[in-house]
C-alpha cells in the first residue's frame, strides 16, 4: 500500500478508525461481558465490571449504541426495565477478540521485554539513550 508524502499518518493508516472505535477505555470489557453472558440489565454490567463508574458506564453504553454495537431494548413497566445486548454488528468482532487472545500469550514477553529496558533506562543516570 503507497501513501502519498505528506499524508497525516493517523488517516493513512486504515484501522485507525475501527482502533478508536473498538478499543476506547471500557468497550472491550463492556462488549465482552455482553457477548459472554448474553443480555444484561445496567446493575448487572455495573456488577461485572466492578472498577467502571456508573456515569462512565452510562456514556461507553450510549456510544456503543449510537456505534451500532450495542442494543438497548426499554421494557415500558413499572418501574421500567433497561437492558443491553450486544448487536450482530458487534458479535463480528469475535474473530478479532479471538485473535487478541490468541496473541496475549505473549504477554509473558512482553513484561520480560519492559523489565529489560526499564533496567537498562535506570542505567543511564538521567540522560536518554538512543537520543
């Protein structure tokens, strides 16, 4: 793939735009819970993610609804009922989860490769390497 010079890195790149979609603070998490345990009301998802606030968790459901990810069906009773679930449009990204997965058993080296070089930065006495 050729990029014309001069062209902004952040719109050549195609996946930017599904990265800042799929992968905002709180949507894997939220999308995961929903794909994992099916339908849930607000309190539910509130419960299995623990550390989100309920204000944060009100606007990641909303956006990944406006996205078409989510699916919020309102039940008119009393009192009314609110629940989530995730959309055939974020069920596709399963395979991409899948592979995420796949690749997280290099975590291990990952960690391995930080500890390396935060070990070598505290070596140079406050001046940058490489610079």
């Amino acid at each position: 793939m050729s990029v014309p010079p001069g062209t902004d890195p952040e719109t050549a790149c195609p996946i930017a735009p599904v990265v800042d979609i799929v992968f905002s603070r709180w949507t894997t998490p939220i999308l995961w819970a929903l794909h994992e345990y099916g339908r849930q009301r607000f309190v539910e998802l509130e419960r299995r993610i623990a550390t989100i606030t309920p204000k944060v968790l009100t606007q990641r459901l909303r956006q990944l609804e406006r996205d078409g990810l989510v699916v919020r069906t309102y039940h008119p009773e009393v009192p009314p009922r609110v629940e989530y679930e995730i959309s055939e449009l974020g069920r596709s990204l399963a395979p991409l989860f899948a592979a995420l997965s796949e690749w997280s058993v290099n975590l291990g080296e990952v960690e391995r490769a930080r500890v390396a070089y935060d070990a070598r930065e505290s070596g140079t006495t406050g001046r940058r390497r490489g610079r």
